[in-house]
C-alpha cells in the first residue's frame, strides 16, 4: 500500500483552515471520503499540543466515549447521594483536556455521542483552545455540533470533491512518475472526486495490473477491478437494500443514464423515488433520465451480478428501450450492444447500423466488438468492410489485412467493390507503408464508383498519401481531377482543402495555408457529423503552416484542435499522437523541451505496433532529449524507433533529420552535427549526398556556390530547409549558410524566416543581439539565448568586458527560463547570480526607486544601495535602470 499518500493541492482551503485556527478554530464539512480528515491533520501537522480525538458508531452511545482517552480514569471526588449538576461535570471535562493540548482536533463529530457533543460546543465557546471538527455532510448530527457553525462559534468550511487537476497532481504524486491525462482524467470521472475512493481505485489497478507504467508514464487500461476492499467499502455507503431496490439499481448500473419512461416499465416509480431520497440513484431534471448517484456503485453493482441475471437484466433493457422508441443513434448503439450481451442479437442489420455508429464517434474498441459479432452473425461484406475500417482506424492493420483476406472471394457489386479496395488501400499505406499498391487499389476503386462524391472522395484519400510521400506534383493532379469531376460537396471540399493546405505548407507558403486550414474548419463546422478524421487532418496542417509562418500561437490552438478530437473520441489514438507531434514541437521552439517530453511521452503509451504516425512522435521525443543534454533517455528513445516507427513520409523522415544534429551535439560531436544539419538541408533540397564522396569536398562546393551567390535549384521542402540551415547558424556556423537563409527568407512567407535569415547574417556582436531580441519577440527563447550567448562571445573576442557581461546575463536567464537545456552556444556560459539583496535592490531599482527611496524602503545607507547597485552592474554588465528593468523581467 502506498501510505501516506502526498497531500497535493487543497492550498486555498488549507491557507482557509489555518487561517480559522489563528482565531477559534473551524468546523470542516464534506462527503464521506473527500478528504476532510486528511486536510485537517495536514492543517496541524507542525503544530503543537494537538489532541485527536476520533468519533464512532460503537462508541455513540457511551457518554464522553469519544473524549475517554483525554480525560483522568475518573471525576473527582464528590458525594455519590447527590448528583452534580451536567454543566460540573463538563467544566471537570473542559478542564482535563484543556489541560492538556492547544488545539483538539475532532474528527466525524456526527458520530459524538451527546455529552461528547456538548464537550466540544463547551470548548469552542471558550477561549483557552482552539478546536477543529470534520463532519460528514447530509448526516445528522448532534445539536450541541450543528450549533457550533450555526451559531456562530465556529466557521464552517464545505469541502467540495478534487477538481481534475488536484486528481492529477495527487496521482502523480502517489504513483511517483508521469501519469498520462486520459488516465487521470478517467479516475477522476470514476471517483467522482472522492479521494478515499480514488486511494482504492488506484491499489485496485496496481493489483490486477491495468493500471501500470510503460515508458515512463502511468496509464489505465482496461475495465475497473473491484476488489474485495473496493466492493466492501461500496457497499457500506449503499447500506441495506430491499430487494426491489436491488434490482432497480441493477437496472441502471448496466443502462444509465436511462430514461425514466424506459425505465418504469420495469422498475415501480416508488422504487425510483425511495433511491433518489436515499441519494443512491439522481434523476436529471431537464430529460427525466436517470443514474446512479455516484460512478463507483455501477462497477460494484454490475460485480454482485452472476452471468444470468446479467443477461436477463440486459434483454429487459433492450426490450423496454425499444418499447420506449430509441430517440438518438446513442440509443440505437446501446439497444444493439444489450442485445449482444445478453445473447439476443440475431439479426446482423442492427450490429453493422451500430459499429457505424460506434465508428463515427470514434468507441473503435466497441465498434470492432460489434463488427467482428456482424460478421459471425452472417453480416458478410456488409459487416467485414466497416469492420475492416474501424480496425485500420484503431492501427490494428493485420486484423484488418485478415478481415478483407477474408472477404477477398465474396461476390460484390461495382460500389462495394471500391468501398472493399478503398479501405485495402489504407490498410496497405498506413499499415505497411505500400504506397504504390495503395495508390493503385484507389485509382481501381475510383473507377468503379458511379457516384460524384463517392469517387472524389476516393481521389481525395489518394492526394493525401501523394502528399505524405512527396509527390505533390502527383497530389495537385489529382485535386485538379476531383474538381474536374464536378461540384464538391462541403466533406470533399474540406478534405481538399486539408490536403491544399499541406502543399501550400510544402512550399514554404505558411500564412496561405493557414487561412486555407482555416476555412476547411469553417466548412467542417456546418456538417452536422463533424468529420472527426478530416478535422484532424486540417489541424496538423494548420499546425505545421502556424509554425512555418512564426506564429506559435496559432499553432498551439491548431494543435489543441486535433488533439481535443483525439481525447474527445474515446482516445483515438493516432490522432492523440499525431497532434502530441505537433504540440511537442511547438513546445520546443519555444525552449520548454520538459514540457515537450512529457508530452510526447504520454503520447508513446498510445502505439501499438508500427505505425506511420509514430515517426514524428518519437522524433520530438528524440530532440528535446538532445536539447535537454539527456544523452541516456535520448539513446533509449531511439531504441523505440526501429520497434514503433514505420517509415514512408516525407514528415517522419525530415523529423528525423532535423533531430539527428542534436543529438550528435548532445554527445559532444559539434563538427558531426554540423554536417548532419547541411545534409538536411541537401535532402529538403532534393539532393544526396554522393556514396564515397567526402563531406570536405562537398562543403567546398556549397562555400564556393555561396560566395557566388548561387545554392543552385529551389528547394523542394522549403519549410525543411529553413529550419535545417537555422540550425548550422545556432551551432556556430552560420557563415556557411547566410546567403542561402537570405534566399529563404524571399521564398518563405511569414514572420520567422526572415529573422532566422537575420541570425545568420549578422556580422557583429550588437547585430546578435538584435537577432536574439527578434527571436525572443516571436516566442522562440531557447534560439534568442543562443543567439545573446553568440553575441557574447563577439564582445569576449573584441575585448568589450561589460557587453559580454550584459550578453551572457541575458543568454543565462533566457536559458534558465527554458528550463533543463544544454546545447553548444550554451555550454560554460558564465552565471550571474545575484545575492537575495542584490536581487531585492535591483528589482526595487528596475521599479523606478530612487537611491534614496531604497534605502528608506529597506532601511539601508544611501551608499549601501549605490554600492549594491554598482556591484549589480558590474555582474550583470548592465550600465542603467532601464536595461536592468528588462533584465528583471527575464529573471522572473
């Protein structure tokens, strides 16, 4: 068992409960295990003279039986024939435990007996100590307790359950590494907040294995267990249950939320009505629909039901919401799954119309589920496709190479036939990276569809692997042809322009595509159905144009897109990973690369088998390692490429490339990474280098084409290139590309690349310096603390002592506000570290105060101030209060 548990979050209502002890005292209310006694020992835990004493059921009935153990064996001396007065007996009390403690800590003071009770009303309404009782909220309780907030001797403090991000940062503290946001968000939905039960979701996943660590991170997987310890501790909130109740709990444990006319056909109203009292069941007003009233009963329920009475509660579900008329393709999914469950489920029609409908919002494990019971079911090519289709979606590509194996001699007309070679096409590119075969299968199939729309969207799919594979000449043609076969309806449309927004990325064309990204979301947006896969498709390109273009915000938000359709889709994984790729990414330009890991590493735990869509995960993974000078972690990630990555886009390979410098660098060959950065660079221009050819020679070349002005042919990936000679200039050679960069920057539009041309053209160190101040203005700090790091060491060269000084102050704190990074402009750079007082005086300085204002304000001699000023000065090579005020800024 993990004990104790780290207490993380609940700051505002600790600060409130520590807060109320410096006066009286509080009482803290809450549900049954939404960590009232736990706040409440955290709120004393370095006090002194506290007392604990802790109330029960057994010990309700004894007089002072919750206090005995802070009381003398027994009262004092009196005449046993007469009887003192209540109010002695309490001052002899009051007296014993004031005595000894300052504060009394009572906990579930709903549970005191009444003498216990008055005891404490006695305590709080005197002044000797201060008194901090937990009581279960909706319970009643003594007089003598309520008293103490109604009355106003104590305050009362509600303690409501833990928000998703508490839930997090405890379960990231108690399992001691990475937990994975679905994961955490997942447990909290389950525990509904409760920290008691959370403890016991979280030793109940540990034990039978579904939630564990892989990679580094946490993640649940699988259906909740109930343990012995979880059922119990369920089934003391339920209390006793009649037998009806029972029954009607069954009902909704395996079918909410249901709606009450479903439901009252098989449950009596009265029924209802008792559990709503009881807070066992709630009924929603706006819809009538009904649920449990805590997630938790369903899982300990549905574990009290043996397989028969399963089945026969699942065959009344379905009957009675069938008699009920279904409302919502939901309801349909639902009717269809019950009929599967309790073995009812003859017809295949019903199985095929739910595994669509499980498809389209994306439940890929239930619509496999309910597509394999089709097939079974005699469903044939009706059932196998979609099947085959939901399991390619799900990256489960053998199952699906077995499905259409399987349906490859079955007779189909010419529209099933496309659909058949369409979703083979799929399957072949993103699952074996067959992209000639796949392009093949499509065009066939395009051939055989009669319908518009059928067959631009075949041409569509077939533009989009073009594009993933370089051939955008290829991808252009075929967009020109799906236009040619006639008007577009709004899906095509945004599909085309998902794929138009990637080629214009392609050619360096950043803002273009994004205003085309843009209005592809615009036309998604009026499709009733949401087109998850093609949204997610326009963000990624979004994403890559946002960050092409320098503008990291849009980035971020096109990124959050894809990644919200990800989460929101019952974890589609490749798309979860895909736009992880695009966050980390983000992430890294703008220096934070822990960020970047953790991102990337909770998105690891999503792949299964080889894939496409891991390259540019890892890859990210890869190059924040490297920037982070983790060489361990980055050597094991890329231990997970030749096991996870399967390569055949131009976006994995270049991914790639662009890490390989870093991480040459991150072990010390600075002269290797150099040249790995300019044979990205030759690739993004469609060149290799020559087999036995040397790099010296070659090198030789590109000089004399620079000095020339030449550089020869334009570049195929212009976005990659950019990016891939930026990075020679951040490892100290940018002589050798400035002239290139120059040509970029008239070729790329948008803010970035015109200052990474910038950078790589500066020939002093003041011109440094401004290229890191335009850096750091479009959100790249990592690349502005490089820069001033160079600039520095121009002034080291040129002798300029303060200009170095005031360079390597601002490259250090630019770098520490990156976080744990390590690369060569940054490695020995000096640290300007401030005393706590010269830090104090420079940031009243940087406020505006005078001298003279300072040393009232700290009680310091004038000359003490200037004094500590010079010295800050002289540390930080700042010469005024001006540029220590945009130093301060960077320091905090």
């Amino acid at each position: 068992m993990r004990a104790p548990w780290p207490f993380t979050g609940r700051m505002s209502e600790l600060a409130s409960v520590a807060e109320a002890l410096l006066v009286k005292g509080a009482v803290l209310a809450g549900p049954a295990g939404v960590g009232k006694s736990r706040l409440a020992a955290e709120a004393v835990r370095e006090a002194e003279g506290v007392a604990l004493a802790r109330a029960t059921v057994a010990a309700s009935g004894i007089p002072l039986g919750a206090m005995a153990h802070l009381l003398p064996p027994g009262p004092p001396e009196r005449d046993v024939s007469s009887r003192l007065p209540e109010r002695n007996l309490l001052g002899w009390a009051a007296e014993a435990v004031a005595r000894g403690c300052r504060t009394l800590l009572v906990d579930d003071a709903h549970l005191l007996d009444p003498v216990s009770a008055a005891l404490v009303h006695h305590l709080a309404a005197g002044d000797r100590i201060k008194v901090l009782v937990t009581l279960r909220a909706g319970e009643r309780a003594p007089d003598a307790v309520t008293a103490l907030w109604k009355d106003g001797l104590l305050p009362r403090l509600d303690l409501a359950p833990l928000t998703p991000d508490e839930t997090a940062a405890i379960l990231a503290g108690a399992l001691g590494g990475q937990v994975e946001p679905a994961t955490a968000s997942r447990l909290w939905r389950v525990s509904d907040g409760n920290a008691l039960f959370l403890r016991e979701l979280v030793l109940a996943g540990e034990a039978a294995g579904t939630l564990a660590e892989q990679h580094g991170v946490w993640r649940w997987h699988g259906e909740i267990p109930v343990t012995t310890r979880l059922r119990e501790l369920i089934e003391s909130r339920l209390g006793d249950i009649a037998a009806a109740e029972r029954a009607a709990l069954e009902l909704i444990a395996y079918g909410e939320p249901l709606p009450l006319a479903a439901l009252t056909p098989l449950a009596p109203e009265e029924t209802l009505r008792r559990l709503e009292e009881r807070q066992l069941a709630a009924v929603t007003a706006p819809d009538l629909s009904v649920r449990l009233a805590h997630p938790l009963y369903g899982e300990a329920i549905r574990a009290g039901c043996g397989a028969l009475r399963t089945r026969e509660v699942l065959r009344g579900l379905a009957g009675a919401l069938e008699a009920a008329g279904p409302r919502t393709p939901e309801d349909l999914l639902r009717i269809a799954v019950w009929r599967l469950d309790s073995g009812t489920a003859d017809d295949p029609a019903p199985l095929v119309r739910a595994c669509h409908i499980a498809r389209t919002v994306r439940d890929l494990e239930l619509a496999a589920r309910l597509g394999r019971a089709a097939l079974a079911a005699g469903g044939g090519v009706a059932a196998g496709i979609p099947l085959a289709t939901v399991l390619n979606y799900a990256d489960r590509y053998d199952e699906a190479r077995e499905v259409l194996a399987g349906l490859a001699g079955e007779p189909m007309d010419d529209q099933r036939l496309a659909e058949y070679q369409a979703v083979r096409a799929l399957n072949l590119f993103w699952g074996s990276g067959r992209e000639e075969e796949a392009r093949a299968a499509l065009t066939a199939a395009r051939a055989m569809m009669s319908e518009v729309e059928a067959r631009q969207g075949v041409l569509t799919v077939r533009s989009a692997i073009e594009h993933s594979t370089g051939r955008f000449a290829d991808a252009r043609a075929t967009l020109g042809e799906i236009r040619a076969i006639g008007p577009m309806s709004l899906r095509v449309a945004a599909g085309v322009a998902g794929v138009e927004a990637f080629l214009l990325l392609g050619q360096g064309l950043g803002r273009r595509a994004m205003a085309v990204a843009d209005e592809a979301l615009a036309m998604i947006g009026e499709v009733p159905e949401g087109l998850p896969s093609i949204t997610a498709a326009v963000a990624e390109a979004g994403a890559g144009a946002s960050v092409l273009a320098g503008d990291l915000a849009a980035a971020e938000r096109f990124a959050a897109i894809g990644y919200r359709i990800g989460e929101d889709y019952a974890g589609w994984d490749r798309t979860l990973v895909t736009s992880a790729a695009r966050r980390a990414q983000v992430l890294r330009l703008r220096g934070r690369v822990t960020e970047a890991v953790r991102v990337c590493r909770q998105a690891v735990v999503r792949l299964r088998g080889r894939t496409l869509q891991a390259g540019m995960c890892l890859a990210e993974l890869v190059h924040a390692y490297a920037l982070a000078g983790d060489v361990p972690a980055m050597r094991g990630a890329l231990r997970l490429v030749d096991e996870l990555v399967l390569p055949g886009t131009h976006q994995t390979e270049f991914a790639f490339l662009l890490a390989r410098p870093w991480t040459l660098a991150a072990e010390g060959d600075v002269k290797g990474a150099i040249e790995a950065a300019l044979d990205a660079a030759r690739a993004a221009r469609g060149e290799r280098t020559a087999p036995g050819r040397a790099r010296e020679e070659q090198a030789e070349e590109e000089r004399a084409e620079q000095g020339g002005g030449g550089w020869g042919a334009a570049s195929v990936h212009p976005g990659y290139e950019l990016f891939a000679l930026h990075d020679v200039v951040r490892l100290g050679a940018g002589e050798r590309v400035a002239d290139r960069l120059g040509w970029l920057a008239q070729v790329v539009d948008g803010d970035l690349a015109p200052v990474l041309a910038r950078h790589a053209q500066a020939s002093t160190p003041a011109e440094l310096e401004e290229a890191s101040a335009a850096l750091e203005e479009l959100g790249l700090r990592l690349h502005a603390a490089e820069a001033a790091a160079q600039a520095a060491a121009g002034y080291r060269r040129a002798g300029l002592r303060r200009a170095q000084r005031a360079a390597e102050t601002r490259a250090w704190a630019l770098a520490r506000r990156c976080g744990p990074v390590r690369t060569p402009a940054l490695v020995g750079l000096a640290v300007p570290e401030l005393t706590a007082r010269q830090r104090q005086i420079a940031q009243l300085a940087a406020s505006g105060l005078s001298n003279p204002d300072i040393a009232a304000r700290l009680v310091l001699s004038r000359r003490t101030v200037a004094n500590t000023l010079v010295q800050v000065y002289e540390r930080t090579g700042v010469s005024s209060r001006a540029g220590l005020a945009r130093l301060m800024d960077l320091f905090d």
